[in-house]
C-alpha cells in the first residue's frame, strides 16, 4: 500500500509541474515561439511520464486484489 501511495504523490508532482509548463508555454506563445515550443514540449515529456505512471499504479491495485 505504501509503495501505491508514493506514486500517487509523484503522479500529483508530475501533474503541477505539467500545469506549470503547460501555463508557461501559453504565455509565451505570443513573445517567443521558440520558448513556447520547448515548453510544451517538456510537458508533453511529462504527460508521457505520467501515463506510465497511471500504469503502474493500476497495475499494481489490480495486484493488491488478487
């Protein structure tokens, strides 16, 4: 149960981070291009990221219950 909780508090860092990034690429979008690209494209690195994560975490629930 532990090990499930501290990716779900990873999956919530990841989350704010990509908010983040997310917002920052909005901002620049009509001062920089270049900088809005690069920051969306960390946060499409981090949806990835946590997509894998949402993986695991499933996975592992559906281990818990068996």
């Amino acid at each position: 149960m532990k090990y499930t909780q501290k990716h779900i508090e990873k999956q919530n860092i990841l989350l704010s981070r990509y908010k983040s990034l997310i917002e920052q690429a909005y901002n620049f979008r009509q001062t920089d291009s270049a900088l809005s690209d690069f920051s969306e494209y960390k946060a499409i690195k981090l949806l990835h990221k946590m997509n894998k994560q949402q993986f695991l975490i499933r996975d592992l629930n559906s281990l818990q219950q068996n």
